[in-house]
C-alpha cells in the first residue's frame, strides 16, 4: 500500500516541496527502509518513529516499509521527516486518508510527542505560496508557523492527538495569529541613561540607529565602549512588517527561535567574539548555513576588539557591507542569505591602549601603533560612516554630582526621536529599495539631498582641510541627512552638515 | 659616491671641534655642505611621545626660530625631533637632521617624505656611521652627543625622566651649550624632565624672543596679527563662550558639552564651524585655540 505525505526542503531560504512516499509491502522480511539522499539525521529517524509509534499504543507493522523521499536527487537533512514518516505509516495502519493540500513537519520524540523542529515559518509560506491550506506542524513551532495569513496551522502534540484528528474522533484547534503589540521590554543591557559622559558618542550612537549607519568606536580599555554597544538596543526603531518576516526566516532556518516563539519584531544585536571562525560569522559550511551576520540582519552586529578579528573575516564581510546579502556558492547549491546589519565596532587605539589617555601614558612605539591600526584595512574603514573617539571619562567628577545623571535622557526618550526619523526614511524611500539613508546610492543622494551653494561650499572647504575621500565625502552628506531627519527638518541645513563632520575619519585614517 | 667630511678638513664645523675627544673623526652627509649652515645652530629635543601641547609649542617656537634664519637641529626620532625638522621645512628654514643609524639608511622608515623635504630645503642630513648601519641602542645615544654639539643651545621641549631628551641635555650642559627649556604641566610625565633641567638651571622658555636674544638676531616679520584680526570679527555667543573656554585649557568635545551645559549636537556643529574658518584646531582629541 502506498502512502504520499507531503512535505518541504529548504535550500538556504528557499524551500522546495518534497513528497514523502510511504509503502508498505506485505511481501518481503520486515524491514524498514529511506531512500531519496537522507543525510544522518534523517536516516535516524526511523528509530524514532518506530519508538514513537510503539508508545502510542499502536503495534508497529511487522511488514517491509520503505520510505522514498522525492525528489531524489535533493539532499534532505534534519529531523523534520519523522511526522510525515510517522503519519504515512498511521494512516495505513490505522486506516485514515490523508486530508488533501496538507504539509507536515516535525520531530518526533521516543514518547510519540513532537519536538520544537527548525524552519516551520518557512514552510508556512511556501504553502500560502502554493495553496496549501494546512499545516501540521509540532506544537512549539506553531506560533512561527501561524504568523502567515491565510493558512491554517495545527498545533500537534503527539502522534495520539494527530491520529485522533484524522479519526475524526478529536479535535485541534488551528492557531490564531496575534500580531504582538510594540512596547516589549527591550533587550537592552544598559539604559544610555547610565553611561555618564561621552556625549559626543551618545548621540553618534542616536544618529546611527536612526539611519542604520556603521560606526566605528575608537578608545582605551574601560572607557565605556563596550557599555555604549550595549546600551544601543533601547534605541533601535522596531522592525516594520516585512522586515520582521525577513528576519524571522533567517532565524528559522538556524534554528534560532525558541520554542514558542514567533515573529522577531526587535532588532537582533549580535555581538560575536573575535576567535569567531570564518565561516561562524559569514556564514557557509558544506551545508551553507546562515553566519553571524545573516543573524544580524536589519540588526546590529557588534564587533568587540575589531582589530582582533583575523584579516580574511574581516574582509569576508566587504561585499555583505555593500550589498546587503551574501551569496554562498557550494558544488551543489547555491545560497543567498540577506545580510543588511549595521555594524558597530570597537577598537583600542594602540597595542598598549592608552594612546591620548589624559592620565595613562602610551608605551607603544609609533611603529608599534601604525601596524596595530593598520589592521583594519581601508576598504572596511571606507564603509564606516560614523567614525568616533571615545576618551575615558572621570567617574570622580560624576560621583560627587549625582543630579546630572538625573538629568540624562534615558534611551526611551532617544528612541522615540530615532522612531520619528526612521519613519521619516521609509516614507522617502517608499518608491525606492532601499529602507535607510546608510543604504543611499549616488543615485539617492542626488535625489535626496539637496545641498544649497553655501553647504556645497563648507562640504568641499572641509574635504580640502580634512582630507576626505570622494567615499567620505558622499559618507558625510548621508550622516547630514540622518541628522535632518532626527531634526525633522526636510532640507539639510550648514548645522546638520557641520555636526555631520565631526564623525569624519578621526585616529585610524592617518595610517 | 659617498659624500663626507674628515675631523682634518676645513669645512669640519667649528662647534663640533671644540667638543675634543668626541668629535667623531668623520661625518657622512647627504644634500649639499655650506659652511654657514653651522654658523647658528639651535638643537631642539623632545619626547618621542609628545603630547599636543608640547607639539603645538613646538611648531610655535620653531617656526619663529627658524624664519629668523637659525638652523635647526635635530635627530629625525618621530615625536619631538620631527615636529621641529618639520616645522622649518614649512616655513623653507634650514635644518639639519642628526641620523641615529648609516647615512645610506631612512629611519624610521616612514617619515620618508621628510627626509626629502629636508634636503629640498637646503637641510642636511648627517651621520658619523657609515652605508647600511642599523640603529642600535647605543647609537641612539651616541648620535645625541652630536646634536648637542653642532649647536649653541639647545631647546628641550618635552622630555620625561631617564629620556634621550635627557641625554642630549647631558651632552649641552657637559659642552657648555646654554640650555632653554619649555615649562609644562607638573603632574605630565613628559614634563618631569624638563622641570628638573629648570631646577638644575635651565633657562625658562615661553616665546621665541627668549631664544632670539642668545642668538643676537631679530625676530623675523611673521604676520601674528591676521590670528588677531579673525578673532574679533562677529563670533556667535556660543563660539565666543567656546573660545573663551579652549584658551583656558584644550578640551574635547564631550568635557566642553558637560562645562558649557550646550548638547553634543550643538557643541559638534559649532565646534565643526569654528575648526573650518581655522579659529580652532583638533589634536589627538582634544581642542584648542589656533
């Protein structure tokens, strides 16, 4: 007798549907069987279902079961067959059809419940695309799956309640997606009310939330670098829908969601060490797997100690910088993972660190220095829009005078002019593809950002005196226009344009 | 060809004669030898870590100096040596620079550009160890010894405690050059040195004139009054209070925001504006007025 359950591959962030064909032979020795280039996990996955089938109560058939996963040609990895394989075999035990324009996926557990199983979401909308009404999916990966419109997922438990339902004898109730209201609490570390001082980087760190411009930190050991990164989540603007989905895919696939989870509606920070391997952080394996910077998309990649970070990382991340996506080539696939983060690094500014420390002295030798700065290569400095100093601040002068901290702004009031300006942006670029001004071409900038004679004439005034490359240049007329926006002003005056300025390339340029 | 001056020749300078025993027997040069280049010789030392304000006074002083037509000396090291070589070349001064390694090499390496721009100048570039000797540690010392002795005096601008800055101040005082130093900060470890030559007797140094009055020489006509002029054309009152704050003491932005109560945005924009018409300058983070 044979069985079809259908069900999906995903290929990087695309999915293909695969036909789970289940036969069962009354001739032959019992035996149990998987073709159709199941990797590991798959090919273990008979034990499971057999296990899980005995503890439902039903006998596991004692006749030759061969399962074929087609297409064949299609490598299949991962543990989300054993539902498909298990219903297959029910369904002829226990004499049930399966209902028409389903999908199923799932892990099975020893006891016949289901497990948490990664790319739910995107097999939801794999089956809006192509009209597949339901979903059987396990019960902690409903909430991913139910985020689609238009599809109903059924939240399965265990092997007992789905051949209930197929029995028509009980009930599942599909899910109901809630869109979760903004107003979570923010996974911010520190509020940028507690980082005293560095108000010159605090508000750089505003400007770039606001326009998802790269900003590189440069200073000593403990002068609150590190804090300032952290604090810089309770300031992001949320995701808006499509990039809530986005987001939420890449995570899927990885397998990042927890169970129970469902759309990602904050931006993601990710903060990788600098032992981090190439392949960690871009992404790829022989098996390409979204990297740290695929699970920083539409987020903040913080790249603490960036100088540490081995050179061919660093400029493995050139091309995701430019263009927003990484495109992992393999024999046999080929994978695209969007990677449009905003990068946030930081670095010391010497070997020894303490470089224009107002109380430590440097010990470092000028040659010591250049070719600790050198290691951060131009072209990745080229791509930083915001380039800041951070010197260490006196926490004596801040101790005795405890109103000023009073006085600070806390991030939620930062975030609220970061939400305006970052609103302001989409409406800009509503006709364009672009969603901020860091992701502004030439073409944008022309259109965008109008410069009056006397701005024009700062600008090259300032190219001139500071030396600034044509990419700065254009890097500076990009920062006025964040700064415009958080002013809610429509053109960009010479104020925006001379605060713009002083994020220029500072320390690592004169290398 | 290797170009160089025995201890026998007459072009062998006078000043460097009189040291005795530790003149070295002879000197190898670069650029083109004219006996007056030695005539008035200034040398001026500092730390290899100078801090913005001994380079700022540095250039100050230099400048002044070397347009009244003194030539500098000095050892190429990067830091103080090569905020003086290159103040003079700015102004077109002479300067001779004092190499710590052999004639045929550039060291450091990166101040390349320098070494050039010296010799465009009409500069010499010396040294008493000959082709490819590599700099050592002692030939560090040892080239000191002639820095001090191609001068009069000698100017140490910043030098920390057991410096080569000391060294070459050793040498001055042992040859019985005059000695002028630059007061600082007490607590700066790069002023400890030069306040212990102060207590030792050297004399205190605060504008060029102190130095041009050794030498007998005029000060040259440098236009000081066009700095004058800018500052009283219209300033904003948030430019004047700024002003009126750096010239007290550099500050960077952040200490500037938090004395002044003006948000980093404002202080960044004015401070931006200011830097673009040249009232104000930036030096590793800090500002100060021009």
């Amino acid at each position: 007798m044979l069985i079809k359950v259908p069900s999906v591959v995903n290929l990087g962030l695309e999915t293909i549907k695969v036909d789970v064909e289940v036969n069962l032979a009354n001739r032959g020795l019992p035996g149990f069987e998987i073709v159709g280039l199941p990797d590991k996990a798959v090919d273990e996955s008979k034990e499971r279902v057999r296990a899980a089938i005995s503890s439902s109560g039903v006998d596991f058939p004692a006749k030759k079961i061969t399962v074929n996963l087609a297409p064949a040609d299609i490598q299949k990895e991962g543990s989300l067959y054993d539902l498909p394989i298990a219903v297959g075999i029910l369904s002829s035990v226990l004499q049930f059809p399966i209902p028409e324009k389903s999908l199923f996926l799932g892990e099975l557990s020893f006891d016949g419940s289901l497990r948490h199983t990664k790319g739910a979401l995107l097999m939801a909308l794999f089956a809006k695309e192509f009209g597949f009404s339901n979903l059987f999916v396990p019960k902690d990966s409903a909430n991913e799956a139910g985020v689609v419109k238009g599809v109903k997922v059924f939240p399965v438990e265990n092997l007992i309640q789905i051949a209930g339902y197929f029995l028509k004898k009980r009930n599942i109730e599909p899910v109901v997606y809630q869109k979760i209201l903004s107003g979570l609490p923010s996974s911010a570390e520190f509020d940028m009310r507690e980082v005293l001082g560095q108000e010159q980087a605090k508000r750089a760190m505003e400007i770039a939330a606001a326009g998802g411009h790269n900003i590189i930190m440069v200073g000593s050991p403990g002068s609150g670098k590190t804090m300032l990164a952290r604090a810089l989540p309770g300031i992001l603007p949320p995701l808006n829908e499509t990039e809530s989905l986005e987001v939420t895919k890449i995570y899927s696939v990885a397998g990042s969601i927890p169970p129970g989870g469902s759309l990602i509606t904050e931006r993601q920070f990710r903060a990788p060490h600098h032992s981090a391997s190439l392949v960690g952080l871009v992404g790829g394996g022989a098996k390409p797997h979204p990297g740290e910077i695929s699970l920083a998309h539409r987020g903040v990649l913080f790249l603490d100690e960036f100088n540490e970070f081995p050179h061919n990382v660093m400029e493995a991340m050139r091309q995701p910088l430019e263009d927003g996506y990484l495109t992992i080539s393999r024999s046999k696939q080929r994978v695209i993972y969007p990677a449009d983060f905003m990068l946030v690094a930081s670095a010391n500014p010497c070997p020894c660190g303490y470089l224009n420390h107002p109380k430590k002295n440097c010990v470092c030798t000028q040659n010591q220095i250049k070719k600790y700065q050198k290691r951060i290569s131009g072209p990745i400095l080229d791509r930083i829009d915001l380039h800041i100093a951070i010197l260490p601040v006196d926490t004596a002068e801040f101790s005795d005078n405890q109103k000023n901290s009073e006085l600070l702004e806390s991030s939620k009031i930062i975030k609220q002019r970061v939400v305006l300006a970052k609103e302001k942006q989409e409406e800009r670029f509503i006709k364009d593809s672009i969603q901020s001004n860091a992701q502004m071409k030439n073409s944008h900038i022309k259109k965008y950002c109008k410069l009056t004679k006397d701005i024009e004439g700062i600008l090259r005034t300032a190219s001139l005196k500071f030396q600034l490359s044509a990419r700065s240049y254009m890097k500076t007329i990009k920062v006025a226009r964040t700064i415009a926006d958080l002013d809610g002003a429509e053109e960009i005056t010479i104020s925006h344009m001379a605060e713009a300025l002083q994020y220029k390339p500072k320390i690592y340029d004169t290398v | 060809m290797e170009k160089a001056v025995k201890i026998e020749d007459k072009k062998y300078p006078k000043s460097l004669k009189e040291i005795g025993r530790e003149a070295p027997k002879k000197l190898y040069y670069k650029g083109e030898w004219k006996e007056e280049i030695f005539e008035n010789c200034l040398a001026v030392v500092g730390s290899r870590h100078l801090t913005g304000y001994g380079k700022k006074i540095t250039e100050q002083l230099v400048t002044e100096i070397a347009a009244s037509g003194i030539t500098i000396v000095s050892g190429f090291m990067y830091g103080g040596d090569e905020a003086a070589h290159s103040a003079t070349v700015r102004i077109g001064g002479k300067t001779i620079a004092v190499m710590p390694c052999g004639i045929d090499m550039i060291h450091p390496e990166y101040q390349e550009k320098l070494y050039y721009e010296i010799l465009e100048n009409k500069g010499l570039i010396i040294s008493e160890l000959e082709g490819k000797f590599s700099p050592v540690n002692w030939t560090y010392a040892r080239r000191n010894r002639i820095v001090a002795g191609l001068s009069k005096a000698i100017l140490v601008v910043e030098a920390g405690l057991n410096s080569g800055t000391l060294i070459t101040a050793k040498y001055a005082k042992k040859y019985g050059r005059k000695i002028f130093a630059v007061p600082g900060q007490i607590t700066s470890d790069v002023s400890k040195g030069t306040i212990k030559l102060i207590k030792e007797g050297a004399f205190v140094v605060t504008e060029a004139s102190d130095i041009l009055k050794y030498y007998n020489v005029s000060p040259a006509n440098l236009s000081n009054s066009e700095s004058q002029a800018k500052q009283s054309s219209i300033l904003s009152k948030e430019e004047k209070t700024i002003i009126e704050q750096l010239k007290r003491e550099p500050m960077e932005a952040d200490l500037l925001s938090r004395t002044l109560g003006i948000s980093a945005a404002k202080v960044g924009t004015t401070l931006s504006l200011m830097q673009l018409k040249g009232f104000i300058n930036q030096e590793s983070g800090k500002y100060y007025v021009n």
